[in-house]
C-alpha cells in the first residue's frame, strides 16, 4: 500500500507559475503510475496529468495541455506537476492518485485510482 503527500499549493497571480510536489511511500514506486486531479467548489474532479508506471509516458487532461507538465523522479520516489501560465479556472484542490493495475483507457478516470493523497490547494487570482 502506497501513502501519497501533496505540498505546492499557494495562492498565486494569473499568468504566474508554480510546481507541486507528490511524493508517495510505502510501496515500489517505479510500478505505480501517478495521476493529478483537481476539484474546484461545485464541481467533478477532473483529470489533469498522469505518469504511466514503469514507461514513464504522460496523458495530459484537454484544460492543461501545452502548459502544464508532469514529471517524476523514480530516485525520490516524487512526481512533479509543472504549472505555467496559470488562470483563475485552474483554481482547485490538486490531489495526487496512484495505481498498479490500469489499462491505457482507464487512466484519466477517478475512480480506478485506488490510493490518494490529502490535496493541496491552489489559487489563481486575477
């Protein structure tokens, strides 16, 4: 079993950029693969990120591709979500989530994430 820490979040200003950090013990790190999530007030969690176990190969979610980047250190056993050009929609809690055993297409969905971490939350001001 996996324990997942999120740290990062802050309050920060559109346009600016800011990195969380998930690093997960308990468990063989390089055979998880590691998602982000975020939940804004009111709404589903939503697929941000994920870093495939052992591959290494990154799915990005729609909202964030081409400013957001994932990335993990298998030495840390910590992955990293890269945030750029942030806006006020990306406003949210950001929770780390892992897996073993996922297929290609389940790997943007919640729920068959089985551990998670406790979120950290980011807010974008304009």
């Amino acid at each position: 079993q996996v324990q997942l820490v999120e740290s990062g979040g802050t309050l920060v200003q559109a346009g600016e950029s800011l990195r969380l950090s998930c690093v997960a013990s308990g468990g063989s790190f390089r055979s998880y693969t590691i998602a982000w999530f975020r939940q804004a007030p009111g709404k589903d969690r939503e697929f941000v990120a994920c870093s495939r176990s052992n591959s290494g190969h990154t799915y990005y979610g729609d909202s964030v591709k081409g400013r957001f980047t994932i990335s993990r250190d298998n030495a840390k056993n910590t992955v990293y979500l890269q945030m750029n050009s942030l806006r006020p929609e990306d406003t949210a809690v950001y929770h780390c989530a892992a897996d073993r055993q996922l297929i290609l297409s389940s790997l943007r969905s919640a729920e068959q994430y089985d551990y998670w971490g406790q979120g950290t939350q980011v807010t974008v001001s304009l």
